[in-house]
C-alpha cells in the first residue's frame, strides 16, 4: 500500500511531499496557539523548540522551499487543466488553497520578516496583541481555519487509498475539529491575558521593550512589504489565468465538432475522450464504472465520422463483443475523435436520474456465502404449508445471528437457502467474518438438531460454499423498487461450490481465494480440484465435513 501513496508523476510526489511538510507544520503552530488555553509559558516554551527548527538553515530552506514548490504546482496545475469542472470537494480545495495567501502573506511579514530586519521578539503573545481586537484577529482565524481545511482535505484524497483509512474516518473527525477548536481556545485565552497586561501601563512598557515594538515607520514599512507580496501572488494569479486560457484558445483553434443525436451540438479539444468531451460541456452521458472501460454503459452508436476513428483497442472490442454491439458501436471512454462525428447515445442516463447513488453499482472484493439445506424437499413432503414454514423461520432464526454477528448481511434468501455477502473495508477482513460466520452457523446448527432431538424431529443438514472475488453491489430492478443485490461471476462459483457439498458429504468448502486473503499457508490442506459449471478456470478448495470444527484444519485463534 506505500507504493499506492507514492504512486504517479515526480510532480505527484512532490506535490505530496511539500503538502505533509506544510501540513506537519501547521499541526505543531495550531496546537503551539493551543497551549496559550493552559499556560503562556507552555505556549512560549515550544514556539522556542519549534523556532530551534524552523529557524535553523536548514528547516528555513526546506519550509519556505515547501511553501513556494506546493503553491507554483498547484498554479501550474490549475494552468494546465482542460476544464475548471470539478467536484465539490475539489474545488472547495482549489479555493481555500487560493485563499491562503492573502492572509499568510501578512502573517510571514508581520513575524518571520520583522524578526529577521528589525529584531523582533515576536512571540506569540506580540502577534496576538498586534491583532487584537481589530478586524485583522478575526481574518488570520479565517486563516488558520482555512489551512486546516484544506491540509485535511489533501491529507484526506491521499490516504483515502491505504485499506485503514475509511475504518479511522470517525475518530480523525474528532481530531480534525479538535485542533483548530483548540487553537481558537488558546488565541482567545491568550489574548485576553494580553490585552489586560497592557492596559496596565508600567507592564505596557515593559512589554515594549521586550517584544522590541517596531517603530512607527517600521509598521509602515511592514505594510508596504504585505502589500507588494500580495501584488506578487496576484500577478502569479493572472499568469495562471492568461496561460490557461491561451491553452484553451490554442486547442479551439484545434478543436472537433460532435452533434448528438437528439442534440446539443458541441465543439471540444482534440485528445479528450468522447466521455470527457461530454462531462466537460455538462451533457448527461451514463458510464457506471466512471469512464474507466469495465462496463459499456457509455457505449455509443457512430452514425457519421465512425471510419475516422482509431480501431478499438482488444478491451474495448472484448466489451463490445460480450453484449453483441453492432461494428458502429464504441465505448465514449475508450475513443477520442480527432474529426467531426454524429453519435447516439445507447443510454440516456435522464431515464434513471431520480435512483439513488446505490443504483449505479460499485465494484468491490468479498467473500460470499452461499448455504443451501439438504433434503428439504423430501422432508417436507406431505407437511402443511405453515408448518414448512414455521421450521425454515425456526431455522434461519437460528443460523441468520450468526452470521450477521460475524459482520455479514444475508443478500437473498432462496427457498430453503439464502446468499450472505461479508461488505467489510477490504478482502482479508471479508474473508476472515466469512469463515467465521461460517464456523458459526454450523455449531449454531448443532445446537439446533440438539432442540429438534428432544422434539423427536430429524436432524437437518447443510451444504455451504464459501468464495471470494470481484462482486458489483447494486439497486436492480425498476426506479423505486430496486433491491440492492450483487452479481458477478464470483456469485456462480459459490453456488457451485455449495451443489459440490453434497457429493463430498461435506458441511463446507472453502475456496482458495478465501485462504489466500487470510495469508493461510495452503501447502499442507488437503485441497480439492473443482470444474465448476459456467466458471471458466478450476477452482481449488478445502473440504470441511463439520463447519462447527473449522479450526481443526484452519487456524482461526487471530480471527
């Protein structure tokens, strides 16, 4: 998971790089305001620790190299976008990282600056007292609120990758909020102590003289410095602006007219796909994997321009072929016209605009469980319909806790059987809750036959395949009732290998992909070899003839 992180260009990297730099340092700087909520001592103590670094050759260059690296890739990258469309999220992060150097210019001039050119003692306590309690206080807390926003939003898209992540949310929410809460606590506290010192006057001036209060001509100097820094980043701004809108005149003048079918007509640059052509220009086009080939939802009918196109690559023709599309049929994410077309798209996604977001599928990597009971039919022969069903509710109340106990929900049920899915953050932990659940059910099923017993009833027995693989959980079914169910090629080999219990004897088989997520050592189990019906490659698994004993063949004491 570390080569994820780190995965993508060097401007990637070190854009990533420079972002934890800032961000650490924001971090100790908010909780060093903080500290003033306990004791200023405190508070001075560590700005005295942190300035040991920070102010140091070498943390001076690796800061302020940080600062300008992060901020000339953001302008850059701004520059070189097609588009200015994004998500919320994105450009509640493009703004607040535009925002930031308006204030922070003022914050460096009025602290690091004024200490390095006038000798400044500029504690905390001076640069809070300086502020306070002018409408400038109140900008630099927007300020400090602004950084932390935009720092746990980077931090957020980066680590969003790594398998701990989602599991975490809830508790970094609280930090989040704690910090700068915090901070806010510390600054007010500490001001007030300020404030109160120097409307004392003896204290006043000693105050001055040991923060080293800059003159009055310095003070203007200082603003003269602000205000030429910000025409500085302002200047840097309408770069951005007059490069990317350059870039975009540039690619107009090669652009490629596209007419829909049905409309609009639009013009678009040259190397977009046809997908982004159309999400740039706010046309509704479906693509349920998110433009990334896996599904052909995107796919469109070329009615003019189609022999001016690339050939489809072997993905795109193999997707095409699996639904029998006509030869005028490619994916929009998959080609990118260079000349004028006519297309028509297959899917018109306003027909499904009032389904929930579950509607549109989501393609992940789970265990699943299929569970079937044995002889039903012939033990219910000739047996009233109610009391069929009373004995499945008695049944599936009794094994159902078990397995959403072990953090599995039951899918379907099917008859005298159902499909339970184990939905958790990635597939160890999916595998580890579906052998689990599965040892579960089968001493929850013994203790079942032990009631049905001394009912002078027969025992009831079952079958259970246990797999894991790729799965894409969905709303199917018309807008508005629509369960949300899986499919997928995995679901077949599980049944599969639960219709195989029957000839081995066995309660349970354990698919290999189940051990191998668990990292189990399957050298030594006795695996058995399947050609399971509509699975195309063998399938390896491991015979358990009572699911309640699991443990004897599997270690499952971390579990």
């Amino acid at each position: 998971m570390a080569s994820a992180l780190w995965r993508g260009s060097w401007t990637t990297r070190l854009r990533i790089a420079t972002g934890l730099i800032l961000f650490t340092y924001a971090f100790s700087h908010f909780f060093n305001i903080g500290l003033g909520l306990l004791d200023f001592e405190w508070m001075n103590a560590m700005q005295d620790g942190r300035q040991v670094i920070t102010r140091s050759l070498a943390g001076s260059v690796l800061l302020y190299a940080a600062l300008l690296i992060h901020a000339g890739l953001a302008l850059t990258s701004l520059a070189k976008r097609r588009t200015l469309r994004l998500k919320f999220s994105e450009a509640l992060q493009v703004t607040l990282g535009l925002l930031i150097p308006l204030q922070l210019i003022a914050h460096v001039v009025q602290t690091r600056y004024a200490h390095e050119i006038y000798d400044v003692n500029d504690e905390m306590g001076y640069l809070i007292v300086l502020m306070w309690p002018y409408p400038v206080l109140w900008w630099q807390s927007l300020l400090l609120l602004i950084v932390w926003i935009h720092g746990c939003i980077g931090l957020h898209f980066w680590l969003r990758l790594t398998r701990w992540w989602r599991a975490s949310i809830p508790y970094l929410i609280g930090v989040a909020v704690l910090i700068p809460g915090f901070a806010f606590a510390g600054l007010l506290t500490e001001g007030r102590r300020m404030w109160d010192a120097f409307a004392d006057d003896g204290l006043r001036e000693d105050y001055v003289a040991y923060f080293n209060w800059p003159s009055g001509d310095a003070f203007q100097h200082l603003i003269s410095v602000t205000s030429y820094g910000r025409m500085v980043f302002w200047g840097a701004l309408a770069l951005t602006a007059a490069v990317y809108l350059g870039r975009k005149i540039m690619r107009r003048r090669h652009a490629v007219r596209i007419s829909y079918i049905y409309g609009p007509d639009i013009t678009a640059e040259k190397g977009m796909t046809l997908l982004e052509m159309s999400q740039a220009n706010g046309i509704a086009h479906a693509a349920l994997c998110g433009g990334k080939g896996r599904c052909t939802t995107c796919r469109v009918v070329v009615e003019e321009g189609g022999e001016l196109l690339h050939p489809p690559s072997e993905t795109e023709a193999r997707s095409l072929a699996a639904v029998n599309a006509p030869p005028n049929t490619r994916l929009a994410c998959q080609i990118r016209p260079t000349h004028p077309a006519t297309v028509f798209r297959v899917f018109r996604p306003e027909g499904g605009r009032n389904r929930a977001h579950a509607s549109q599928g989501q393609e992940r990597q789970l265990a699943i469980l299929f569970l079937d009971m044995r002889g039903f039919t012939a033990r219910t022969t000739g047996q009233l319909p109610y009391d069929v069903v009373f004995l499945l509710n008695r049944f599936f109340d009794e094994i159902v806790p078990a397995i959403t106990s072990s953090g599995g929900t039951v899918d379907k049920y099917l008859g005298d059987g159902l499909l339970a899915v184990f939905e958790t953050r990635d597939a160890a932990s999916s595998a580890r809750a579906g052998l689990h659940a599965a040892r579960e059910v089968g001493r929850a099923l013994e203790r079942f036959n032990e009631r049905l017993a001394t009912e002078h009833a027969p025992e009831i027995r079952i079958g259970m395949g246990l797999h894991l693989g790729n799965l894409v959980l969905g709303e199917i079914g018309a807008a508005g009732h629509a369960p949300r169910t899986i499919i997928g090629d995995t679901v077949n080999a599980a049944s599969r290998l639960e219709g195989q219990t029957k000839e081995l004897g066995v309660e349970l088989l354990v698919s290999t992909q189940v051990l191998e997520a668990m990292e189990t050592e399957t050298a030594d189990l006795p695996l058995r070899e399947f050609q399971l019906r509509g699975v195309s490659e063998p399938v390896f698994a491991l015979p358990v003839a009572q699911a309640s004993e699991l443990e004897m063949q599997i270690d499952l004491s971390e579990q």
